[in-house]
C-alpha cells in the first residue's frame, strides 16, 4: 500500500466546483486525488500521511501550458530583430534540417527544467524539425518521462517547398506515436504546423490521420496577418474556414495564437470547439498582434495560455506568461477590468485542460483527478500577505515562489529545485549541442556561438 500525501496550504485553489479554500489540503493516493476539504479533516483521518506545503502556502493546480515548441530548446535568446514571417525564414528554416534525436532530447530536458521551475505540469508541444532517417522527435518522449512531466506531444509536419514529400513525414509522426503510446505521461497529438505549409496532399494524410485514427490536432492559426493573407489567395478562404471544410476540426483540435481572427472565424470556431492557446510574450516579442480573447471567450471558446518556443517567447516560465496574458487584455482594451485574476487563473488551469479536452483528468484539484499539484511559499517575502489568493498567483508570484511541483502523484520539484534530473549535467550537455546547431545552420549573424 502506498503511502499517501497531504499537501496543505493557507489557499487551496481547486478551479474546480469548491473554488478557494482555507486552511484547507489535498490528499494524494499514488497518482490521484482522494479527497479535498480541511486540514484538519484530512489530517484526523491521515494521520500518517506524508506532509508536503504549510499554513502559510498556496496550493494550486499544475499549470497547463497549452502550446510550445521543444525543437527551440537549444536557440533561446536569438533573432530579436524579425516579425514572425522573416523570423520563419531567417532563424527557424535553418535550423530545422540539423535537429536530431539527441538534440530533440536534451533540448526538452533543458526547456522542461524551466517549465517545471514555473509550476508547468503539462506541456502540449509541438516539435518543428525535417525527419531524418532516424526518428526525431521520439527524444521529446524521452525527456518528458525523465523530468516526469506531462506531455501532449506533436510533430510540425510541413512539407511545402521542402524536399522528400509526405512519406517521411507520416513516418516521423507514426515513431512519436508509438513512443507516446509506450510513455507512461505522453499522449500523441497530429500536429499541422500550418495550413499554409502543407501540400494538399499532406494536409488531406494529416486529417485522416487526426479523424480516422481518433487523435487530436495540434495547430498553428491565423498567427499573423500575412498567414491570413496568404491562405485567402491560395484558397479563397481563410485558415480557419478552410480547416472548417476540409476536416481537421472532425477532430478534437488545439490551435495556437489566432490572433487574427475576425467574427466569421470565431464562430466557426465555436462551432466546432477548437480549443486556443493564446500566447501573449511571443505574439509581443514577434509583434504579431494581441488575440481577441474575451472576444473568443465569451463565445464559450476555451482558451489557455502558452508559453510558446524558447525562441520565440524566449523564456519557459509560465508565471511570466500569465500575468501577461492578463495585463494585455487589459492595456488592449484600455480597461482595468478587462480580464480579472481569477479569469486568466482559470485559462492557466482548467481552461487550458479543457482546451485540450483533457478537463476530466487534469486542470483542477478534484477527487479522481490526477495529483497534478503545485505548492507556492508562502513563507517568501512575496507572498509574506496574501490578500486575494487569486491576485497572489497572477500579480505577485514569480517562479522562484514555486516549493513543490507533483506530477501524477511524483515529485518533480522539491523545495524549488527539479529532483528528477542532474540540473548541471542537462546544461552542460546543452552547450556543444546548442553550438553545433547554430554553426550547421549557418548563423554566425545570429548568434556568437557559432563563430
């Protein structure tokens, strides 16, 4: 019999039906929720219970990253001068044919160590990189069981303008399912990097693949204006409408940014509940836009948050992007009130799961739920005087706040450092990796690591 877990706070934060409560504490069962409710309850009847958390601590749900890229792991810091479209060209097409497995790998273990620090419990990426004759993307699997992070993972399958056509781009996808499938954390998402980086034939593979194979979508949409653009003089439509009538929304599908969707576009997207991740640093870094998301919200879209590529946002800490995400509505709509803390709270927890569709396992602090769970010190001078637990987390907290972090039930993070990987052995690794990378790729402009 496994011994069980009692994880206290001051605030319990459950996003779920109990909402907040006080002096309150989660009891975990091997990898999922048994009870939730006070204290003094629990510890009555648990007596002997491991203890994690204290009287003076928050206690929340694991955050839900709902969009990223592990194939930016090792190129964090670069290309600050492009808008997306160039920044495609100029950094991300380089790179991409000289990612291999090993990179893949110690890639993820080094934007997976930040995420976790963050209070991530659950990372949905997508990995952008041209197969090769051995599987790449396989090493994302790899690395998210070493750190004992939850992942959705998918492949950025393009094939426009690219060599080798579409087989060995469903090879690349049937080895990251078969590797999720054998992860004890990892589920298998299709991943479509774009509709407009896609021949028709491989666009077509890709939906049968999503619908006739019953796997999810993971989807880059309406990103920026000229994506839009684009999609309208080849199709006559926009991204949206033509994933509408094509088939990808058959089946359950994330899209990320949809910055630029007008009405049409989110209703249909209500239509079919496609899922969004918004994320705000990298649509700033990248000047792509601010995404209408009270707009989509209030047409019951579910919306989460992401942290996007270490390229592009660049950083992984997902604190830094949730309280951006509050503060653009608010400087976009030149209204204080224009998303409250405890709304972007729910998009960073149950509203990311539901945007995954995975709100019956994760998102909340509920019985039967996975012991997905998250223990901010209360005892730092940050969070010395909760007033608002709600503000706390989104205004106030950093990631160095971030005590605990449990996966499943394991610990991921103990007393604010990852216990699951050699920290300084992952960095070194990095170092010659992320050299080799940016020398193969010809960025010498780019990046002082490769001169």
């Amino acid at each position: 019999m496994s011994q069980k877990t009692l994880v206290r706070g001051g605030h319990v934060l459950t996003a779920g039906p109990a909402g907040a409560l006080g002096d309150a504490a989660v009891l975990v069962s091997g990898a999922v929720i048994e009870a939730v409710g006070p204290y003094a309850e629990l510890k009555a009847a648990h007596p002997d219970a491991r203890e994690l958390g204290g009287p003076h601590d928050l206690v929340l749900p694991g955050f839900v990253n709902t969009h990223g890229h592990f194939s930016e792991g090792l190129i964090t810091g670069i290309a600050e001068q492009y808008t997306l479209w160039e920044w495609i060209h100029a950094l991300i097409n380089p790179v991409r044919p000289h990612l291999t497995y090993k990179s893949a790998y110690v890639g993820t273990l080094l934007a997976g160590v930040q995420m976790l620090r963050s209070g991530i419990t659950t990372a949905n990426d997508m990995f952008v990189c041209d197969p090769l004759p051995q599987p790449v993307t396989p090493g994302v699997v790899a690395a998210l069981d070493e750190l004992n992070l939850r992942g959705v993972v998918s492949f950025g399958a393009g094939d426009l303008g690219l060599p080798g056509g579409i087989a060995p781009r469903l090879d690349e996808h049937a080895a990251l399912r078969e590797a999720a499938a054998a992860s004890r954390l990892s589920t298998f998402r299709v991943g479509i990097g774009a509709v407009g980086g896609q021949t028709e034939e491989l666009f077509a593979a890709s939906v049968e693949l999503a619908v006739g194979g019953g796997f999810g979508v993971h989807i880059h949409l309406q990103e920026i204006r000229e994506e839009v653009t684009a999609a309208f003089q080849r199709f006559g439509r926009s991204p949206v409408a033509h994933c509408a009538r094509e088939g990808p929304f058959g089946a359950p599908t994330l899209a990320a940014h949809c910055v630029w969707v007008d009405r049409n576009d989110r209703e249909l997207m209500a239509l079919h509940r496609v899922g969004v991740a918004h994320n705000p640093v990298a649509n700033m870094i990248l000047a792509s836009g601010a995404a209408p998301v009270m707009e989509m919200r209030a047409l019951g879209i579910d919306v989460g948050i992401g942290v996007d590529g270490a390229a592009s946002n660049d950083s992984q800490d997902f604190l830094q992007a949730l309280k951006s995400a509050a503060m653009l509505a608010r400087v976009t709509h030149l209204q204080a009130t224009a998303m409250t803390a405890f709304e972007a709270f729910e998009m960073a927890t149950i509203g990311g799961a539901r945007a995954l569709r995975m709100d019956d396992r994760i998102g909340s602090l509920e019985v039967g739920k996975a012991a997905d769970i998250v223990v901010l010190d209360g005892s730092s001078p940050t969070l010395a005087n909760v007033h608002d637990p709600y503000q706390a987390v989104v205004w106030v907290a950093g990631s160095r706040e971030v005590k605990d972090v449990l996966v499943d039930g394991r610990p991921s993070v103990v007393d604010g450092e990852v216990v699951t990987v050699d920290v300084a052995e992952v960095v070194a690794r990095s170092r010659p990796l992320a050299r080799d990378l940016v020398r193969k790729a010809g960025l010498p402009h780019l990046s002082e690591l490769a001169r």
